[in-house]
C-alpha cells in the first residue's frame, strides 16, 4: 500500500518542476568545465613568482575597462532574456545585439594586450613558468569567451530571420547560464592574475 502512494506521488509530481534537458545538460557542462579551469587556476598560483628569469607579472596592467564590458555584458544578457518573455522583439534584439559587442570588446582587447606583452614585453608561453601558465590560464576563458560568443552570433543570425519568439526562451536561457559561467571565471581569473599575483 506504501509503495502504491509513494508512485502515486511521484506520478502526480508536475513534469515543469524538472530542469529541461537543456539546462541540465549546461549544468553539466558548468561542472566540468569548472573543475578543469580550478586545475589552470592552482597551477598559475602554484608556478606564481618560480621563474628563474623575467619578465614578471608586475608587466600586467590590469584591464579594468575590458573586465567592465565583460561584466556588463552578463546584465545586458539578462535584459535580453527578460525582453524576449515579454515578448518585446526589438528590446531583445537590441540587448543581444550589446552584449554580443560587449564581448567581442572583450576578446579584441584580451588580443591586444597578447600582442603587447609578446612584442614588447618579450612574454610568450615558452619565454618562463609565468608565461606558460599565463596564456594557458588567460587563454582557455578566452577560448570559452569566443565560444560564447559564436553560439550568440548564432542566436542573432537566427533572429534577423525572424526565427527567434518567446518559445525560444529556455533555449536562450541555456546561452545565458554558459555565458554567466564564463563572466564568473573572468571575476576569479582577473582577482588571482592582475590583483594578488602582481
């Protein structure tokens, strides 16, 4: 008799109450993701003032204006999610469309200060331990930042053919849980290489 309540509950259980597939599945990814970038992380803190020769990280100017757009770029997102369920079509458009360029901002600065620091600071991966953990930390966020933003430019390209509606919203939402992931990791990222390994 036990047993017979016990399914009768789970079966009157409401199926919305259960994450979709899709944001399941983020949260997955979310996890493991997490835990290679902890890897990167405790080893830029391990390796951090153990090279034998220069350059240092006191080369490392902190980018506070690209970190800003980064930043933003998460409540821009959360604007265009919110317009979307409304259903106001160009307010989501036009917010997507930001926080599209908020990080695009991002990775193009992110791409200038590598060149400076590689012609005219001489720091590549292979000069010491600082610029192997360095670009290996930097640049696997960068390479999430671009995937972020190729799965955005899919979603605009979607929707200047009309093909994006408030039915897409738990889609979207998905996008918006990785992109929010990647703007968290920036945060930790940024404290460890340009406020306390400096």
């Amino acid at each position: 008799m036990e047993s017979a309540l016990e399914v009768s509950r789970v079966s009157s259980t409401p199926v919305s109450s259960l994450p979709s597939p899709g944001r399941a599945g983020m949260f997955g990814l979310i996890a493991a993701e997490s835990a290679v970038f902890v890897i990167f992380i405790v080893a830029y803190a391990f390796y951090l003032g153990k090279s034998a020769s220069g350059p240092t990280p006191s080369i490392l100017k902190p980018p506070l204006f690209l970190s800003a757009c980064l930043l933003s770029s998460s409540a821009t997102l959360e604007l265009a999610v919110h317009s979307l369920k409304r259903g106001a079509q160009r307010a989501f458009t036009g917010f997507w469309v930001l926080t599209l360029l908020l990080g695009a901002i991002f990775l193009a600065g992110t791409a200038l200060e590598w060149r400076h620091l590689i012609l005219e600071e001489g720091l590549t991966i292979s000069t010491n331990l600082f610029g192997t953990t360095f670009y290996s930390l930097v640049g696997l966020h960068a390479v999430h930042v671009t995937i972020g933003l190729l799965l955005m430019a899919a979603v605009a390209f979607f929707d200047a053919k009309k093909q994006v509606t408030p039915a897409r919203v738990p889609e979207i939402g998905v996008i918006a849980l990785y992109w929010h992931f990647v703007d968290s990791v920036w945060v930790v990222v940024f404290t460890l290489v340009y406020v306390v390994g400096r």
